[in-house]
C-alpha cells in the first residue's frame, strides 16, 4: 500500500492509484424514460397520505410555511450540487477538491450543524441522491467533513478553534477525523489506545502510536486533508483521563483543496488500497511517533491544563454533558446521517430500476411480437409488482420514522441539551432497521431483474455501500447488542420489584427479553461469567434486539400492517 512517512512524500507516490475504473458504458436510464415519480404517494391505514416529491430528491417535505430563505437555499445548493457532481471525479484529489469547493461556497456552514441541523441533514440526502451514479464517495466524504471533523471542532473547541474553522471554510481546507484504530475505537466503546501525554517542561503534548494496533484505521479523507481531530487518551501526570480530541496539523497546505503539501514530521500515512466501491474517496491508516503537538491542539471549551501541570473540567455546570458524551453525539448525528443515506440510495435504486421495468416489455402467452397486445411490460410481473408493493410501503414507514428521529435530534442539537435514553436508541433503531431493509430490498430486487442488475450505472454496482453503512458510526451488531443488554437490565429491575413489564413493551418483545433473561441467569448458575453466557445465548440476543427494534420503530410510525400501497398499480413511471 502506498505510504508516506515522517514529513515527506515520495515524488513517484503523491497521488496513489486504485483499480482502473470501468471502461463498460454508462447506461443514461434517466434519459430513456425518465425518472420521474413511479407509484402514487403511499396511504395510510387511515386514509392519510406520505408526502413525496420524486423531483426533489432528498429534499425537507414541502411546507406552506416554510421560509423563503430556506426555499432559495434549497434551490443554491442544488444548482451547486449539479455543477459539482457534473461528471465522475477523475480520482480521490479530484474528489477532494469539489468538496473543498462545496465548503468554499459556505451554501452549508459548518455552523449550521448546531444553529440548522436540519439542512446538514437535507444537505446530505441532496448530495446522495444527485451523487447517485458516481457512487458513496462523495457523500461519505461531505459527513466526515462537516459532522465528525468540523462539528467535533464545534461541540468541543475553544475560541481559537473556532477561528481556525471559520478561516478552513474560507480557504476550502479540508479535515478528517481520527477515532478508529486497528483493535480499538466505535465497537470497543470509544476506548483508544493512541496517547497524548502532557509534558509540563515543553508546554506541549507527545502524540504517541504506542504499537500497531493503535494505528488509526479507515480514516476517510486522511490523505487529502490538512488537518486531523485526533482522539486519544489523555495522560497527565501519569494518569490516564481518557479520550480527548486534540486539532493537529496532518500536511502543510498544498496547491489548493484535495492536493495538500508535505506530510507533517511525526506522521505516517499510508493508504487503504482499492475498495469494491468509492474509490473517489481516500481511505488511510495513520501512525504518530512521538509528535509533538501545542498545548492550543486540545479541544479545550471543557477541560484545560493549569500552570502547574494540573487537569481541571471547565464549564461548571454549564457544561452540558462530559466530554465523551459529546464526541458521542457526533456520532448520534452521524448514525441519522448513515441512515438516511442509506434510505436515498434505496429509494433511488428502486425508481431506478422501477423506471427501465416500466419500459422493458416481455413475452407473455397469446402474444407473437412486441406490438402483440399480450406483451407486458417486466414491472407487470407478479413477483416484481409484489415486491414493488410491498417495498413502497416499507418505504413510506421508514421514511416517516426517519423524519421523526431527525425532527427530535435536531431539538436536541439545536438546544445543547443531553440526548434522552428514548432519543439514545431511537437513533439506533434508525441506523439499524434502516441500513437493514435497505440491504434486504436491494438484495431482493437484484434477484428479480436479471442482466439489467449487472449494469454499469445503474446503480447495483454500488450496494456495497450499504455494507459501508452497516458497520459505519458504531457496528450495528453493536448497537444491537447494547439495546439487548439495556432491555435484559430493564427486566432484572422489574422482577427484582415483582412489576409489570412496561406499556411500551409489545407482547412478544417482553417474552423475547424474559426468555433471554433467564437463559442468562442459568448460564450464571451454571458458573459462567457473564460474558461467556451472552456469547452462549448471543442468537437470542440478537433475535431480542430485532424485536426490540422494530417496536422502537412501531412506537413512533405504527407497524407495517398500520401502511399499504392501496393506489399502487402497475403503470409505465411516465404516467403516474
């Protein structure tokens, strides 16, 4: 893999190459029957009706009051978007360099992820579906930009950090964020293993990758950004005050966005190699020996060094919550972001794949030709109308519980206060059942269209994407694990008490848990720890989180017997 070491890059190797790209044509669906809307607005069981606008892809549901500014911001973004995503990026500087553009245009703020999340979040689905062709890329991209590098920066940062961003969005720079290393990070529980130790006789700290496994992991945007937000463990005095965030210098600033200067001294970077997808993004791994780095490097609004070398929290009372949990709810907003990526991808695929089916006739019995009036058109097929159905209802429900976990978040951005334990796992339900009927109902459409799915454009090329978004901001067995083991600590409380299982607990939820409970305690009793009886019994904890999950998501939007597609038809998408 290509590797650039102590302050300096090899002239052969300054922009590393991936796998050629596919000489095989772009199929253009768009421009042979459109892309427009391919199945009537889905209905609840209710008569209500789902908003949905298949133009504005991505775009907040209309609102009759909704600010004008926000109407001609939408409009901006969207031009921008046209004119970056014009054409495939040549390679990941490419890339690099339209988001740095994008940054540039200051259309999205790095400040609006506190003051406006909402549009950080439109933003995002815009970009994924005007992206759709080019692949994850992009998008991935733009959050590690905008929520885990700069909105780290703008939860934890002190006034010169600030500055420090406002002058990046300026100039375009770009940034990254370091959290994940090769045995640590989002599944260990935020726990790393890279150090950062105080050393009062310099005034600085020395930032350490101790041994190989500490090396940073799958960094996004590593080898085109100038700066870092690193995570690492705070040692002063010997003592360990766990993972803080501290702002380094990764490259000197180059010839312009995406084609950063010389690698800093104390750095390492290598690359990732080529990937079965979104090879316009640069992937790194990156070590630290003994860097040396300014006290004014610690992202310090809530914790500071005192003159002699002493570690205090500052804020007070002020300060909303500690300082992991406020690295942690980079992560909550990014487990939306993922979700609702993966959404777009899906609904995108299907109208896709919705439109070439409208358009493609087949032979059916009593016909002779294609002008035969017995000749259908592929969507008329029952399992594909079945799926279709069945899929557009799906939808519909995901894409109202999306709409109100990011309604809620975005309250609780927007007011700094500390997420609730309702808001905690409603964002995992999004980032779970999301990513999940997204990877179920990509696959089972694959099955159903033949060669078409093995096409260059039209967008099956890219599913691996979804696979990105499964393990991406917290494994989602993670995220299932926890609400297992949150659901199993609720049970012991109630027994221990001789209550009631709770009203919000469905029926076969509630049996799931106190099956799994008991499992565990006769594993107990039977002289096991507890972490060697939840790996005995790990299916049914599994089993339990899923349920446990989709009455998360039943709470909030109602079941899937609560939604059906009673106008849906099978009509060319031109049509509808």
């Amino acid at each position: 893999s290509h590797t650039t070491r102590g302050g300096h890059v090899a002239a052969d190797k300054t922009r590393p190459t991936h796998a050629a790209p596919s000489t095989m044509p772009y199929i253009s669906v768009d421009a042979l029957v459109g892309d427009g809307p391919v199945a009537p607005p889905p209905t609840l069981a209710d008569g209500g009706r789902v908003s949905e606008n298949a133009r504005d892809w991505g775009a907040s549901p209309p609102n009759v009051d909704e600010d004008p500014k926000r109407v001609a911001w939408r409009a901006n973004y969207t031009a921008e978007l046209a004119r970056v995503l014009n054409t495939p990026a040549n390679d990941y500087h490419d890339s690099a360099a339209r988001l740095g553009g994008l940054v540039k245009s200051a259309l999205l703020e790095f400040g609006h992820l506190k003051t406006e999340p909402s549009k950080f979040f439109e933003a995002h689905r815009l970009l994924v579906n005007h992206g759709f062709e080019q692949g994850p890329g992009f998008s991935i991209r733009f959050t590690v930009q905008y929520n885990l590098f700069a909105g780290t920066v703008l939860e934890l940062g002190g006034s010169e950090h600030l500055r420090t961003l406002d002058e990046m969005q300026r100039d375009g720079e770009l940034g990254c964020f370091a959290l994940t290393e090769k045995l640590a990070g989002v599944n260990s529980g935020l726990v790393v293993q890279t150090t950062a130790r105080w050393v009062p006789d310099k005034g600085a700290f020395l930032l350490h990758t101790p041994h190989d496994g500490a090396c940073k992991n799958w960094i996004s945007q590593g080898l085109t950004a100038c700066k870092v937000v690193v995570m690492a463990d705070l040692i002063v005095g010997g003592e360990s005050k766990g993972p803080h965030a501290f702002l380094v210098e990764l490259r000197a600033k180059g010839s312009g966005p995406g084609y950063p200067g010389r690698v800093s001294t104390g750095v390492t970077l290598g690359d990732m190699g080529a990937k079965t997808t979104g090879n316009d993004l640069d992937n790194a791994w990156i070590s630290f020996e003994n860097k040396w780095i300014p006290r004014e490097s610690l992202l310090d609004r809530y914790c500071d060094l005192t003159v002699d070398g002493g570690y205090v929290a500052r804020g007070g009372t002020s300060a909303p919550m500690s300082n992991m949990e406020l690295i942690g709810q980079r992560l909550f907003t990014g487990r939306v972001a993922v979700a609702q990526g993966a959404h777009e991808f899906r609904r995108r695929l299907f109208r896709r794949t919705r439109a070439h089916n409208d358009a493609k006739p087949c032979w059916a019995p009593g016909g002779g030709s294609h002008s035969a009036k017995k000749t259908l058109m592929l969507s008329s097929v029952p399992q594909l109308r079945a799926l279709y159905r069945e899929a557009d209802a799906r939808e519909a429900r995901m894409t109202a519980y999306l709409a109100s976990v990011e309604r809620d978040l975005c309250e609780t951005l927007t007011n700094g206060t500390r997420p609730s334990a309702e808001m905690v796992e409603a964002v995992a339900a999004a980032k779970v059942s999301a990513v999940d009927e997204a990877i179920e109902y990509c696959h089972r459409l694959k099955q159903e269209v033949g060669s078409y799915a093995l096409m260059a454009g039209t967008g099956f090329e890219h599913t691996d994407f979804l696979q990105c978004c499964k393990f991406a901001e917290g494994d989602s067995r993670i995220l299932l694990m926890k609400v297992a083991r949150d659901r199993v600590k609720t049970y012991g409380r109630i027994a221990a008490k001789g209550g009631e299982v709770p009203a919000w607990m469905s029926p076969r939820e509630a049996k799931a848990v106190a099956e799994l409970a008991k499992a565990l305690q006769a594993s107990a009793a039977g002289g096991k720890r507890p972490a060697e009886a939840w790996e005995e019994h790990w299916d049914k904890a599994y089993a339990t989180a899923r349920l446990a999950v989709d009455n998360i998501v039943t709470r909030r939007v109602g079941g899937p017997d609560k939604w059906s597609n009673a106008g849906w038809r099978s009509t060319p998408a031109s049509r509808l």
